[in-house]
C-alpha cells in the first residue's frame, strides 16, 4: 500500500507521524520550511487536554520527556502559572499561583523545543511545499513547487489556515466563504527582561502567562503575555511573548513596525494602568511588531465532502482554525491527530475500510471542532466588549467557569483513577 502522505509539520502533522511511525504505518512527512531552524515557530502554547491523548499514544518513554525537553522553563519544567487580572488596577481575580489548581499537570511549551522532541526520530522532507493535487478513489498525487511529486493512500491536510489539501477538498470559494476573518485587531511581538525587570510580574501576576483586562470609554482592550523561554545565562534570561487586543475599524492602517509599535503603546496608554501599562510603554523602540491576523473556520463545511474526495483529510487548523482566547486550537490539533492515527490503526491492523474509519474520525473531529471554533468565538468577542467594565466582567466569569471546570476535570479524574484501581484489583 502507498504511504500516507501528511503536509505540514506544525503541531498535528508531526504528532501524526509519531502515532504512525510507533505503530509501523508507512507515511511520509513534507514540509515547506526550508529546515528545522528555518523558523522561530512563535507562541508559547499550554498543552493540556491533549496530554492524556499524548500519554497514551506516543508510548510511555517518550512521554516521560515532554515537559523536561519542551517546557518554556526547564528548571522548573511542569510550572505553569496562569494568571487574569485588571490591567487598569493589577487587581488579581484569577490566579493558579502555588498551587494545583489545574488538574492533570499541564505543561507550557516552548514551540521550538517542542518541535524538536517531536521530530526525534521521524522522517521528514523539508522545503517541500505543495502545490498541486490529483486525487481519486484509489490514491493521491501531489506535487511541489519544486516539480517533484510524491504518490499516496490517503493525503492529510496538517498544513494549518490556508490549508491547500483543505482547499482542493472544498474547493476555493466554498474555502474561503467559510474561513472569517475575526474582528478582534491583535497585534504582537516579543521582548527580552532581566531578572530584576521581571520580578513585579513574576510577583504580582504570573510566572507564566497572564491575561489582563483594560479599557477607555470607547472599549475592551485585552494584553497577553507570557514567557516562551528562560535561559539563565543571560544577563536578560526571560523572553516574553506579548499581544494587545481590541475590536476596532476607526485606527489607522499601521503598515511598518514603527508604526504597528506606536499604535500597540497608545492603546496600552488609553487602557491600562500599573504594570500592564509599564510593560506596554517598556517596550523597546525597535521591536518588530506583528499583525496577528486571526481565522476561523467552523469544520461542519466538510460535512458530506468526504465522498467526493475519499482520499483526502483534514487536522487541526486545517479542519477548524479558532482564535486563540481559550488557548485550545493547538490542543485540538493534537487530539485530531491522535485520533486520526487511531483510524489508520484500524484500516492498517484491523482491516477497517479506510471510508469508515475516516467518516468516524471526521464526525468526532467536526463536532469537536465546531463547539471549540464558537466557544472561542464568544470568548474573543466577550473580551473585547464595547466598555472596560463589559471586557472585564466576562473576564471575571470565564475565570469563574474555568475554575469550575478544573473541579470538574478533577473529579472526573479521580473517578477515573478510582475505577482503574477497581479494575486492577478485580483482575489480580
Ligand atoms: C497568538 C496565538 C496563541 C496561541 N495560543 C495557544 C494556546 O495557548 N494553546 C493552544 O492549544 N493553541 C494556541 N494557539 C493555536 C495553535 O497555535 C494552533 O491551533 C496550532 O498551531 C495548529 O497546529 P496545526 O498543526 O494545525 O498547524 P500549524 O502548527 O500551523 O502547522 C502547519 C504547518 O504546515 C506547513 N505548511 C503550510 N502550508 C504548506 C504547504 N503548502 N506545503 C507544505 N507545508 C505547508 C507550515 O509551514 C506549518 O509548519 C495559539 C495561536 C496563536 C496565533
């Protein structure tokens, strides 16, 4: 049988060829970055709900080495301080500081680190970057833009927003009627910190990351940031990822960094106080800033297409890009490619027709996707209300139903421990 051809070697595409890989199923990785360091792969992400997924099927040993090899802060590798607070006051209305309130010890990767502890091992072709695609009822051709081409069983679109394996699936217009633009105007960069820079966020907000809420008399405005590495050699160990927020069409089109910049320090002049408003206006002059323009993609699109296009698949923001304001697209992605590797399991072991196993990954990912898309949707918009007070008391009730989900995450757990101990007991 012809391989399985995945694109993209983001979060999904290499957590896929893992799956695939321990569990001898013929694939082939292609990539369009020229090379492992071609990129700096951006945001820090928290892994979360898709750790148990992870636990199970990239095998014990590997797993043992994920936070040790991946976290953001290596000398603390399971640390994870998330923190919401008012970025007019610096009062603190959320904050999982010292102690376990997020159950199932997740992990905040440094996106790089991460990509190379998943890389270990797995054969890739880099600079390879799609372009064309022949596909029928019995297998794929794909081609490159540098004219080579590569023949496959199935091809899986992990190549995020404007996927191309998603495109030849639903074809362009569908495509693009259905990937909106959001709203919310981000805008985002990095900086460095010494220690002693660091300490009063450290102190009052979060070792972590940390969400804060601002505003003017107009509307919401919402500051990130959090740490993506620590490296105490430097005089200036902490790199800090940040973004400012806000729902606007009335601003100027900033099209340099100088200018992206000047704007990012007058919102942060016009909504916030304390320390928010220090770290915005502490900005170094010089820094580059990004226009982080934010998709979704609602997967129900692909509902009924799969018949069409029998040999080709979607994961992760391929299949239902999200904005980031719940922090789930990448752990979505991963559980997509967890799952996905399950149904070739059953098509390669089990001789399970390759249709079903696909028609159920896809029904458990669309609807998966599509609650995560909306709910990610309402929580950008509630963040970014038309009033401070609007942002920030959806921002006090997101921190109260996040704690109650922890409880909940917990309990379940815990019965879940309970039952296996049952279990044990039972066979022994
Ligand atoms: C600011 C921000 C913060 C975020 N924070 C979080 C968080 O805390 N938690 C969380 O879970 N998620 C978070 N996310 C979302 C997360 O980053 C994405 O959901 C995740 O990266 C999706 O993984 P993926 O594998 O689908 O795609 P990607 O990681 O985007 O990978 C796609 C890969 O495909 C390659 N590719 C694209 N086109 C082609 C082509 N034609 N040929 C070959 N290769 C191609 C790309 O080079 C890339 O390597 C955040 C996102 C943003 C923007």
């Amino acid at each position: 049988m012809d391989p399985v051809i995945i694109i993209g070697a983001g979060l999904s595409g290499l957590v896929l060829a893992n799956v695939l890989k321990h569990n001898n199923i013929p694939y082939k990785l292609y990539e369009r970055d020229a090379s492992q360091e071609s990129r700096s792969q951006g945001w820090s992400i928290s892994l979360h709900m898709c750790l148990p997924y992870l636990e199970r099927y990239l095998g014990a040993e590997k797993y043992a080495t994920l936070a040790e090899r991946s976290s953001v802060n290596l000398q603390n590798p399971t640390e994870l301080e998330m923190c919401m607070a008012n970025g007019r006051t610096d009062e603190v209305f959320l904050s999982t500081k010292n102690n376990d309130t997020i159950p199932g010890r997740p992990v905040r990767i440094n996106r790089k680190r991460f990509r190379d502890w998943l890389l270990e091992g797995i054969d890739i072709a880099w600079d390879k970057e799609l372009e064309t695609i022949e596909d029928n009822q019995d297998g794929v051709i794909v081609k490159f833009k540098d004219g080579t081409v590569a023949k496959g069983s199935l091809l899986v679109g992990a190549d995020g927003v404007r996927s191309r394996v998603a495109r030849q699936r639903l074809g362009e217009t569908v495509f693009w009627e259905h990937t909106k633009r959001s709203p919310v105007r981000c805008l985002g960069g990095s900086r460095r910190m010494t220690e002693k820079e660091r300490e009063p966020y450290n102190e009052k907000f979060s070792r972590t990351m940390a969400l804060l809420f601002g505003g003017d008399d107009d509307r919401a405005y919402l500051a990130f940031m959090c740490v993506a590495d620590i490296d105490m050699t430097r005089p200036d160990p902490y790199l800090v990822q940040w973004n400012v927020s806000c729902i606007t069409d009335s601003e100027p089109d900033a099209d340099t960094d100088a200018a992206r910049l000047a704007l990012v320090k007058e919102w942060g002049a016009r909504s916030m106080g304390g320390l928010t408003a220090e770290f915005i206006a502490g900005i170094p002059e010089g820094t580059p800033v990004l226009d982080l323009k934010l998709y979704e993609r609602i997967p129900t699109v692909f509902e009924g297409t799969l018949v069409q296009h029998p040999r080709l698949t979607v994961m992760g923001d391929a299949a239902h890009c999200m904005t980031p304001y719940r922090g789930e697209g990448g752990n979505h992605a991963i559980i997509d490619a967890v799952n996905l590797g399950k149904a070739l399991m059953d098509v390669y072991k089990k001789n399970t027709p390759l249709a079903e196993a696909l028609m159920e990954y896809e029904e458990e990912m669309i609807q998966r996707g599509t609650k995560a898309v909306t709910e990610s949707r309402q929580a950008s918009l509630g963040f970014h209300g038309q009033s401070f007070d609007a942002g920030i008391n959806i921002g006090k009730k997101i921190a109260a139903q996040f704690m109650e989900r922890m409880q909940a995450a917990r309990q379940q757990m815990e019965q879940e421990k309970a039952k296996e101990q049952e279990e044990e007991r039972k066979t022994a």
